[in-house]
C-alpha cells in the first residue's frame, strides 16, 4: 500500500486515549500519518508505507494527543494579587465579593482595558498553557457584565488562535455576578441577560456555548433555568459553575437541560450523580481553586467513578480564585487533592475534556480526528502527572503542522 501524506510520525509509542480496554488507550500500532490537519492512518511499518513530505522519527518515546483546558477565563483586566493578601489576613473569598471586591473588582478592571490590552494579557496565560502540551483552550467571558464589554472579551478569546498554535472555544458567562448597576434588581439583569446578550452572541456567532454560577453569591436556580432556556431557544448548548460553595441542586437543574458539563461540583448530591450520568454531562473538577481557597469539601470521585460519569481536569485559570497557567500542575492536584488516578487525569484532558466542550473530532489519537499530537520523553505516561514542572513536550504537532 502507497498513499500519499503530509507527515509520518515513525517508532512511538502510542497512548491514544481511545477507549480500547487497554490503559491509557495503548496501541500496538507505531507510526502515524497525517493528511490535510487529520489523523489519516496509525500503522505499522509492515503494514504498508506511505509517500510523505516529512518524515520524523519518534526515538520511541510517547505520542499523546494534545491537551484540552476545558475550563478557563484567561481573558480579563487588571489581577487580585491584593485579594490573594487578604485571604492570608483571614478574609473569605465569599466576604471579599460581599464587599465589593472579587468579581467586580476584575470586571472593573476589564471594563477600563482596550481591547489590545487584553488580547495581549491574553495571549501571556495562552502561551503558558501551549508550552505544556495545550492544543484546545475554552475561554470564558464573564468579567464584562454588560454587552460591550462582554462582547469584547469573547472577540478577544476568538483572536488568541490567530497568534498562537491553539483551538479557542468560547462560552459566555454572563451570569457570572450581578453587576452594581443591577444589584437592587437582579431580575432584571438575567431579563438583561436572556433578552438581549444571549441573541446577539448567537447572531454574531461569539460563543458555542453558555455557562451560568448558581451560588448563593451568584444567581439562583430559578434564574439560572430561565438562562437555560434562553441558551436552548438560540441553539447554545449550556454549562455551569454549580455546587463550588453550597449544595443548590444546580448539577440536577444543567443535567435537565443537557448540559456539556458541570464544573467544580465539591458539595454534589450523590444522589443527584445519576441524572448527570443520564443526560451524558461531564463533571469537570478544578483541583485549582480548591487549593487557591484552601477549601476542604472534596468532590463526589468514588460516586462519579460508580455512576460511570466522564470527569474532566482543567485550570479554571482566572485571576481571583486559581491564577494558575500550567495544566500539568492542575494533573498533579487533581491525583494528590482528589485522588485521581494518572489515567484518569489524561482521559480528563484529553477525551473527556473534548466530551465536555462538545467536540468530537479532539482528544484521542484516532483516524478522522484532528493532527493535534505531542511526543513526550517519559518512560511512562503516569510521570505527566506524578512529577511537577519537570517536562514539556519534545514535539507537537498542530492540525498535522509542527509548531
């Protein structure tokens, strides 16, 4: 057999994270070949040869797809370092955004930023996340409150993939707080929210997807379904911050409305888990924000795992409550902070983390996917997550380019 291809990745050893009934998706197979972005064959050389441009030899170290952040809002002005200061005084993330501060403090900040400015702030965090192996970042707005702002900020997400080798998903996070000028009529700012964002960003094409933060400090149940429903009217898939703090049945209500995912999830219900196995959503755990804010409810791991429910892994990368640009450490958290697996932390940003972003052609090693590859130098795929800040990829490959 002769075919023709851009690129054969030769003598690897493959961890395609594909479900196979074998860890980590291992492969027998040990070369692949690419064509126009996608995966076109993974072989072996006995198998048959293909005429390629470029040829690389993989010195038989770990081929891995490229890693997913599925949760984050690096877009944003100004930082919280002094927040950071007054929880080390004794101060509650909860009583910093009761006074003011918190959210609101970085969506003034972000409301004063031009739009440059924050590409280029922007750009500094994405950068960070490539270097450790990121293909696909999902980026959040939710730091406007308003339309322009919001606006912006999802423009800014979408022009990050100009400048760097990454996939931009972007969510609009509206429902993020309510802002002062709405305080004494919350109501009126999801009436806001439902009636004349939500259009506009599906209409302008800003966002696939949108998220809400069902907390006591964030927006009721009640109001979050009607946000729900407005997403669906417009053909947006949903997703939800719910149960960080409290236990407010938000899980339950996004799984009601088939959600992507549910993130953070620390004080679920186990008993809510089987409607969230039922509607196909993943739980996406943010090891993150729970070390930031030294919490100490962890999340329902042995439940997800009985329930069969996908867990995804992301940095939540925002600047109040998890300032953190670097996946791998959030792989080593999520093992050490919620017992996770090292398998299940590479399903959780990779195959899973795609599930959570409703993308089907990420995520796995596989024929038909997309060319999003990184060659690691490790004996084992478990020492991505066992060690911290000890690797970066040897090579990766962009929609079947090398960057």
């Amino acid at each position: 057999m002769t075919e023709q291809c851009d690129v054969v990745i030769d003598n690897v050893r493959i961890a395609s994270m594909q479900k196979n009934g074998k860890a980590y998706g291992l492969l027998s197979q040990s070369s692949v070949a690419v064509k126009n972005g996608k995966v076109l064959a993974i072989f072996d050389v006995s198998q048959g040869s293909y005429q390629c441009k470029q040829r690389f030899d993989g010195e038989n170290k770990w081929l891995l797809p490229g890693f997913i952040d599925c949760h984050t809002h690096l877009v944003y002005g100004g930082n919280r370092a002094n927040e950071f200061e007054q929880r080390l005084q004794g101060k509650s993330y909860t009583q910093i955004a009761l006074q003011g501060g918190g959210i609101l403090g970085t969506v003034h900040a972000t409301r004063e930023a031009s739009e440059q400015t924050l590409l280029t702030s922007a750009i500094k965090r994405a950068a960070r996340l490539a270097e450790e192996g990121v293909t696909c970042i999902e980026v959040k707005s939710g730091y406007g409150l308003d339309m322009h702002t919001e606006v912006k900020m999802l423009k800014v997400a979408q022009q990050i993939a100009e400048h760097l080798p990454v996939n931009i998903v972007t969510t609009y996070l509206g429902a993020h707080t309510v802002p002062k000028e709405y305080r004494s009529n919350p109501d009126d700012y999801v009436q806001f929210i439902c009636e004349q964002v939500i259009p506009v960003v599906a209409k302008q094409k800003l966002a696939n997807c949108v998220d809400v933060f069902c907390e006591s400090i964030g927006f009721s149940p009640a109001q979050c379904r009607k946000i729900f429903a407005a997403a669906k009217t417009h053909e947006l898939n949903v997703k939800a911050h719910v149960e960080q703090l409290s236990d407010l049945k938000g899980a339950k209500l996004a799984a009601e409305f088939g959600a992507l995912s549910v993130d953070h999830i620390e004080y679920l219900d186990p008993k809510d888990i089987p409607a969230i196995k039922h509607s196909g959503t993943v739980a996406v755990l943010l090891p993150g924000a729970f070390y930031y804010l030294s919490e100490t409810q962890k999340p329902p791991v042995a439940e997800l795992r009985a329930n069969g429910v996908p867990i995804a892994i992301a940095t939540d990368l925002n600047p109040g409550s998890s300032p953190i640009a670097s996946i791998l450490t959030i792989m080593n958290m999520a093992s050490v902070l919620f017992g996770l697996t090292p398998e299940e932390v590479l399903y959780g940003v990779t195959a899973h983390a795609a599930k959570a972003l409703g993308l089907t052609n990420k995520g796995q090693i596989k024929e038909g996917l997309d060319a999003d590859l990184c060659l690691w130098d490790i004996e084992h795929p478990a020492e991505l997550v066992y060690g911290i800040n000890q690797h970066r990829p040897e090579s990766k490959w962009f929609a079947g380019k090398g960057c």
